[in-house]
C-alpha cells in the first residue's frame, strides 16, 4: 500500500517537471517594442493660386477649396493609377498637345483625355470608349467612322481631332472653357439648362449631380499632381516613364483582306499592328469607297 501511494507521488513530481521544462522551450521571448511607423502621412499642399485654361478658379468661395482638396487627396494617394498616369502621359501628350493647339484648345484640356479614361482605350458602362470617352452618336456627329470593322474612337489622332471640335462648339456656346470641359461630362443641353434655370454664369456656382460636379476639380488635381510631381511624392526618372508614341504612317484607300499578311510585309507582327491600330476591329480593312485610312506602323518597336 505505502509503495503504490510513494510511486503516485512520484508519477506526480515526474510530471510536473517534464511540464515545466515544455513550457519552458515554448516560452515566447518577450518582443522588442515595434519600430515608429516609416511613412509620415500629410494632407498634400493646395497651392494658394489655381486656374484652368487660363481661368481663375474662385477657391476662396464657400466649399471650392473643399471640393479641390477631395480630388487632390485622392489622386495623391491612390500611387498606382497616378504613377500610370505620369507613365502613360509621357508617351501620349506630345501626339496629343500640337493637335489641341493646332485647334487653338488651352493645353490644360490634355488632362480632360487623362481624367477620362488615363488615357487607355477603355470603355464606360453607358458605352463611351476611348482616350476622349465617345458615345457612338456623338462620335458620328463629329466625323468619326464606327461600325463592326472601324471604330475610330479608338483613332488618338482622329478621336482628339473630334474632341476639338466639340469644345470649340462648346466654348462659342458657353463663353467659358471651364463650362465646356463640365460640358464634356454632363452634355451642353444640361449645363445649358443649369445654367438657365439657377440664373448663374459660371461653373463653379452651379448646383450639378455629383458627377459632373467633381469632374473639373479631378481634372484641376490632375493638373497639379502632374505639374509638380515631386512636390506630392511621386519621384519617376526619365527612363520610368513610356517613350514618346511615334510611328510611320501608311495611307491606305483599298481593301486589306489579310491583315496578318500586311504587317509581316512592313516588318512588325499582327500583335504589333492591332495594338497600333486598335480602331480596325477586325482582321481586315474592308474597302469604304475610296475613303483613306492612316494605319500607323510603330518606330520604337
């Protein structure tokens, strides 16, 4: 009896330090305080002075510098789409900015095309497309050739050539461009309308759907963003950002059944053609009674 009551007690003990030596291999070394978080997070400067196309932006007025201040926050911290932008407008505006001052359009409208679409040929969910964002029936009402084969909303030059027309009209109707660029969101009747109906001449006065009135104020981030890039953040070399877009153009006035076979002969591949030419839908260029096509075959391959 004594014996079995002595071997208990030393199962006991036994357990016990096989126990202690367990949890002593598994205690957790006590962790070092966390180093101070590395990135310092500031609201981005708001310059004291703003202006688009030449007019001056009212931001000591009740909620402008507000409105301002939102699209300046959200493009200076969504890094990604922003360094895209700074990337992408490398290689577009120098295509872009001599067909707007050839049309006499403030340069500041190249940051339109960039808050359209960041300048990729994408389409929107009432069906725009494009850098420039046309519908189907605006596009045709500006000259522009769509159907199953062509569509040239997806034309940089042809597409931004209509894009001028528009904010010609545009501006000959409202006498402001800063009307016009509100204008390329929401329609000239509408603004046309608010404009009426709330007895007021400028944009920055009108009350709008949410949409259109956020649209100049993104535009005027961008802007700011773009111009001083290194102020907001953003610190790209010369060789992070696209080349400059630049191609050889082809004037076409006949059927090209064989798309595939044409660019082998001018020396690049079918993917090369399409996605320099991405306003031919199809895998050939139907004959449209003589009319001339400009197919670019890209330089800097």
């Amino acid at each position: 009896m004594h014996t079995g009551k002595y071997f208990f007690i030393f199962l006991l003990l036994l357990g016990g330090i096989a126990a202690f030596i367990l949890f002593s291999s598994q205690k957790k070394i006590p962790a070092t305080a966390p180093p101070p978080f590395p990135l310092k997070i500031i609201a981005p400067e708001i310059p004291e002075t703003l202006s688009f196309a030449g007019e001056q932006v009212p931001i000591e007025e009740y909620g402008i510098r507000e409105k301002f201040d939102n699209e300046l926050i959200s493009n200076v911290y969504f890094h990604s789409n922003t360094i895209k932008m700074l990337k992408r407008s490398a290689k577009w505006f120098p295509l872009i900015i001599p067909i707007l001052k050839k049309n006499n359009i403030p340069e500041d409208f190249k940051y339109l095309a960039l808050t359209e679409s960041g300048l990729q040929n994408v389409t929107s969910p009432s069906g725009a497309k494009g850098f420039w964002q046309f519908l189907k029936k605006t596009a045709r009402q500006y000259g522009l050739e769509v159907n199953r084969d062509i569509d040239e909303r997806y034309h940089v030059a042809l597409e931004t050539q209509a894009a001028c027309d528009y904010l010609n009209d545009a501006y000959k109707k409202f006498g402001s461009w800063t009307l016009a660029a509100a204008s390329y969101n929401a329609g000239q009747d509408k603004i046309a309308d608010r404009l009426a109906t709330q007895k007021e001449n400028s944009y920055y006065d009108l009350s709008l759907n949410t949409e259109t009135s956020r649209y100049v104020f993104r535009i005027l981030a961008i802007k700011t963003i773009l111009e001083n890039p290194a102020k907001y953040g953003f610190s790209l070399s010369e060789s992070d950002l696209y080349p400059a877009y630049k191609a050889q153009h082809i004037e076409v006035d006949s059927t090209i059944d064989d798309l595939a076979e044409f660019a082998k002969q001018h020396g690049i591949s079918y993917r090369i053609l399409k996605s320099a030419n991405p306003w031919m839908r199809s895998n050939k260029l139907p004959d449209q009674s003589g009319k001339k096509y400009i197919i670019d075959i890209p330089v800097n391959k």
